[in-house]
C-alpha cells in the first residue's frame, strides 16, 4: 500500500493485477482494472459536480460492483462518503441530506449536486449510523486511519499463524450478503479489500443466490444476519453449502437454536461477535477458538488484540485502540467515556475463566420484576422450542405491585397459537419469574433495517 492514509488504497493499491477479477455479482463481473478506471472516473464526474475536499456526498445504489467504485470514487475525490439504503423512500433520503449536508447526491441517474453542503475535518472518511433501536439513529463520524486500524486489528490473529518468510495465499472471496449502505455490508467489503480478497455482493438475499455464489466461488467463510440463516435453515430446497465451513453472524443476536440448527445441517460452524457502530468489531472468535472450544460457540468470542475490557455492575465497558470520532451532529461519546478511556457499552455480560465474552442483553431490555432480573433471550430461546413458534421476542409491560413483568410476542403458525401451552412450556424449562404473564401473536416482529427487534413498539403495545 501506499503511505497515504486513505481507505482509497484498498482498491487502488490491491494485490490484483489489472487483469484479474476483483468485484463480482451474482451477473457481473470487473477486474481490478475496469474498477479502479470505474472510480477515477466517479471522482472526476464528482469534481465536475463541484464537490471539493471535505465535503460529503451521498450515495444510494444498489448493491453491485458500481456502489464499490462509487464509494472508492468518494475518496479518490477527498469526499466524505455518506451511505443511503438504496430502498429508502425520498422522504428518508431527504432526512439523511438535512443531517449530513452532503454537497451532491449519487444515484443511477447519475451525480446531482445539492445546497448547502458542509465541510467536515480533514481524516474523516465516512458516515456510519447506529442501529436505532434505543432511539433516533445516530449519524457517526469514521476516519481514515481509525478505521485502517479496526480492520488490522481485527485481521492480525487471522495473519498470525503465517510463518516468518512465509508468501501469503490467495484468499478466497469475500461474500457480503447485506447493504453496503449498512455497517456490516461496508465493513466487510473493507475488510475483503483488506485482505486482499476479491469481493462478492449480493443486493438483496435469497437462499438460492447465496447457494449459488458459495459453490461458484469456493466461499469456505462468509457472514450472514440471523434472518438470512433462519431463511436458509427453512429452505428445504437448499441441500448444501459446500465448501462453506465458517459463518460469523451479523447486525443482530442469533438465537442459539438457530446456529445450532444451521451447523447441523450444513455442516459449518456458527460464530458470533462483537462490536459497535462507535467502536468497530472488538471481541470475536479465530478458527483455532472454534475448533478448541466447541462448547462456548454461544459467546461473543475474546476481545480482539490491543482492546481492553472490564465489567462494571454487570455492563461490559470496552477500551479499543481507536474510536468513532463522534457524531455528525456534534455530539461527543464522552458521557460514555470514563476517565481510563472505558466505553459504556451498555450491554450487560459475563466474562468466564477462559476470557470468552457472554452477552446477555441491553441494560434497557432487562426487565426488572420485583427485584428479580429476567433476560429476554432467555425467555424467548425457550418459546423458540415450541413447533408451532418461528420467532419470539420479550419485553417489559409495567405492573403496579412488581414495577414489570415480562410479555411474549411470537409469530408462526396463528392457527396453532395456544397460550396456554406456551405458558406450559415455559413453566417446565424456566424459574417462575421468568415465565410471561401473556402471550400474543404478531404477524411479523417491528425490526430495524439491520434485523434488530425493536422492543420500543413492542413495549407501547404491552
């Protein structure tokens, strides 16, 4: 690479000849070549459009190889890159151009350039959003260099075992099954350049692309959201996923019933992790974990190297080499910061001898009834074992002897809905606190764009 720091240069400076593949979908393909061509020019037509360093610009496009260019373009161009969710409405377009002030927006009609546009600080590289299920989405400032730094320390263990002298092979492609406009989708496909990978996107999932592209391209490792696995765990049409072996799951909680479901029946294993929009991926799982410690593939996995944790009162608080830099509004992190650099992440965990992280849940998701604390993944893993139950989510109804009591929303089969051997159910695998005080069947559950349930609707119905 080049000694300017500049997330640019995992296109520009990739290991890929000119003449080799680089950037797939599931109907096309560009070398690296035609790609680092396809951003040059983007920056070119961005400066044409008046965009000058600093500022931002707004991208929404679909998920192809085109989106890739256009963000490398962005910086190519000294722009900030500000991703929009290629199906949001012009309404929620409008709402991200008012908060980030991008000075031109980029769509498949081409690059339109808009008032008003602001100029951030130098290093900033791109605008990430936080999940949004406590509350508005946040709009997060990242740099170049920091964002350099997560995807190192997060491929260090991966480089580890190579031996001194020792050429590094090819790796396989790099498969990103989400939104580029997301912080999982735009993670991965910087960590696959990073790497020196190819990558492979898909625009929207469904099961048999994702087969499709696996045996295509040898994918042996890939991420998946917890939705993306439970379609894949209900497609009787989906026999295989050789050479697939192992998945890291994304966005949102996976319910263990469901990796435990997935590793059955495709042989491969299920792994989670651990990160924030503000603080990147800081705890996770290397494949010589997965292979020595089976019996812990419930946990988030042990802290990346260089990332510091500690529990206080139950909440994990996490110290990583490097940072969000704050938020597009203004707004500083340090009402989460304590005075050794800890973040507050306000996720209640335990740590066990062998430094594996369990996360049980958000500090505002614990319901509080009568003293007694009740996670919801616990409640809901249990609901999960019903036949007739395809998804279940728990929160707190207020109650004017106990403060709360818990509530169960499920979605399946409404025809077999049967409260009353639901609450059977959890009565027989479940201390009596635990146990719902009602049941109630949703068509779907209220969730983010990124899987998350969000317990807020949740709560008002209860």
């Amino acid at each position: 690479m080049s000694d300017v720091v500049s997330l640019a240069s995992l296109l520009v400076d990739h290991p890929a000849a000119d003449g080799e593949p680089l950037l797939h979908s599931i109907d096309e393909t560009r070398t690296a070549g035609e790609s680092r061509r396809a951003a040059q020019d983007m920056a070119d037509a961005l400066r044409g459009a008046g965009v000058r360093p600093g500022q931002a610009v707004a991208v929404q496009l679909p998920n192809g190889p085109g989106a890739i260019t256009t963000l490398v373009g962005v910086w190519l161009a000294g722009a900030v890159f500000v991703p929009v969710n290629p199906r949001f409405p012009r309404a929620e377009v409008d709402k991200v151009v008012a908060m980030t002030q991008p000075a031109a927006l980029v769509t498949g009609d081409g690059v339109s350039p808009l008032p008003r546009a602001r100029t951030y600080d130098s290093g900033v590289a791109f605008v990430l959003w936080t999940s949004g299920t406590t509350g508005t989405p946040k709009a997060i400032l990242h740099t170049h260099s920091g964002y350099l730094e997560l995807l190192d320390r997060v491929l260090g263990p991966l480089r580890a075992g190579r031996r001194a002298g020792e050429r590094a092979e090819r790796p396989t492609p790099n498969l990103i099954p989400v939104s580029i406009a997301l912080n999982a989708g735009l993670y991965n496909v910087l960590f696959g350049l990073r790497a020196g990978a190819e990558i492979v996107v898909m625009d929207r999932f469904e099961t048999a692309t994702f087969a499709e592209l696996v045996r295509r391209f040898q994918i042996r490792s890939t991420v998946l959201p917890p939705a993306a696995i439970t379609m894949l765990n209900d497609d009787d049409a989906i026999t295989s996923l050789a050479p697939l072996r192992y998945v890291r799951s994304i966005t949102a909680p996976l319910s263990p019933l469901q990796a435990r479901r997935f590793g059955d029946r495709f042989g491969a294993f299920v792994l989670n992790g651990y990160g924030q929009a503000e603080i990147g991926e800081v705890i996770g799982w290397t494949a010589a974990d997965a292979k020595a410690h089976p019996d812990k593939l419930g946990a988030a996995g042990r802290p990346h190297p260089g990332v510091d944790i500690k529990l206080v009162d139950g909440v994990l608080h996490v110290r990583p080499p490097r940072r969000a830099e704050g938020y597009a509004t203004g707004e500083a992190m340090d009402d989460r910061v304590d005075a050794e650099g800890f973040v507050d992440t306000g996720d209640v965990a335990r740590i066990d001898d062998d430094g594996f992280v369990w996360i049980e849940g958000r500090v505002g998701d614990v319901i509080n009834r009568g003293g007694n604390k009740v996670f919801p993944g616990d409640v809901e893993e249990v609901l999960r074992l019903s036949p007739f139950v395809d998804d279940a989510a728990v929160v707190g109804a207020p109650d004017d002897r106990l403060g709360e009591v818990p509530v169960a929303f499920v979605t399946g089969d409404a025809g077999a809905f049967d409260p009353a051997a639901l609450d059977a159910l959890c009565r027989e695998r479940l201390v009596a606190y635990k146990v719902p005080v009602a049941f109630h069947f949703v068509d779907d559950l209220p969730r983010s764009e990124v899987g998350k349930v969000l317990r807020s609707e949740l709560r008002g119905r209860a």
